[in-house]
C-alpha cells in the first residue's frame, strides 16, 4: 500500500497542531497544579516549559513581607498546595562556567540545580526577567519544622506537605548557603548542621531531570 507523500500543508497543519496542544497544556496548569505532573505533561520541550509555566504560575504566589524578622520580603501561597504539587520553576542565568560563585559579591540569587549553577539576580537577567516566576524570593527560616517545599535537581519548586492559601513558603537553602555567608560564619555552621531537612531533601522527595530532547524524566 502506498502512502501519500508528506505536504508543506500537513506539515504546517501539524506544527499548529502541536503548538495549540502545548498552550492548552500550558493554560490547563493555571488552575491546576498537579495536572502537568499527573497528565505526565513533561512532553512540553524544555523552551516552551520555561515560556508557558514561569507566566502561568504567577497567580500561585504572591510576593509580601516575610514573618520573619529583618528578612524583608518573602513568596506567599496564593492558593492550596498538596505535597508535590508543582508551585513554580527555579529560573535564571547559567552561570556554571562563567564566575566562581564564591568570588562574586552578590551570590543570594544563585541556586546550584543538579550540576549547575543558576543565577536569578535582575541585575544579570534583565528585561528577561520580567517572564519569570518569583520563587526566588523564598526565604529560608533555619527551622526544619517550617519548610514546606523543596527544589528537584531541573529547578521545579514542589510542595513538601499541605500548602494552605496565604502560608509563607520556606525552602533549606542548604548548608553550603550559609557557610560561604561571611557574618557569623560559626553561628552558621552550627545552624547549618542541625537543619535535619537538608539530609532528607536529598533522599526522601523525587528528582527530574532533563533528558538531551527536552524531555523530562
């Protein structure tokens, strides 16, 4: 049986095809955050994952002052949460081969996903920034008892327990956060060392990772 050779139209009629299921998707996950883990949406490439859901998931959050002192501004649950449901995307510039980390002198904005280091501080990403989520303004409040998310090693934030709308979101910066932070380094160390969830963060919730087509696994 012949097949009828591919057409300039079929093709341009599938690529239409294709973008409107990925904006579907994409508007889906507005209203429900576990649909684009449950769904197994992962499928979106990784360049439409990063346009779509950054926008989308700026309703879920709300940017207030922190309840902790002196900390300034904090990132808010502007709806509910179940545990590993999506509440955002870690995103900014790569800037793994570009600086030492330790040698810059603002490094409060850079996140080390998996074998990367990722920089979110408007001064380096711009007018781009304007496109990204705002869970970089998470605050850490040293007290395992308090966090309520984690970050997987693509940058996806996921809720670690029940999120109810208007909680303050808390995520273990990690010991190598604040021992590189140069007041009170030993009161650090020691904070550092007794926040148990930094073990369990690496062990006890699931990981992503990006495969080379831009999929996730």
């Amino acid at each position: 049986m012949k097949t009828r050779p591919s057409t300039t139209g079929d093709t341009q009629r599938a690529v239409e095809a294709d973008t409107k299921r990925r904006e579907q998707a994409a508007d889906k996950i507005k209203w429900d955050p576990g649909c684009f883990h449950d769904e197994k949406n992962w499928r979106l490439v990784a360049d439409k994952v990063s346009f779509y859901c950054n926008d989308a998931w700026r309703p879920w959050t709300e940017i207030k002052i922190s309840g902790i002192k002196n900390a300034g501004k904090g990132l808010f649950a502007a709806r509910k949460f179940k545990p590993t449901n999506i509440v955002g995307l870690y995103s900014g510039i790569d800037v793994t081969n570009i600086v030492d980390s330790y040698n810059v002198e603002d490094t409060s904005y850079q996140m080390t996903l998996g074998n990367k280091i990722v920089d979110a501080h408007p001064a380096l990403c711009g007018d781009a920034f304007k496109h990204k989520g705002w869970v970089h303004m998470m605050n850490d409040a040293r007290a395992s008892s308090r966090y309520n998310v984690y970050v997987t090693e693509c940058g996806f934030i996921r809720a670690s327990r029940d999120i109810e709308t208007g909680d303050e979101l808390f995520l273990n910066y990690g010991m190598e956060y604040w021992l590189w932070e140069p007041v009170n380094l030993l009161e650090n160390l020691y904070i550092s060392f007794n926040a148990s969830s930094f073990t369990t963060m690496k062990t006890d919730y699931p990981t992503e990772r990006l495969c080379e087509n831009g999929e996730v696994e």
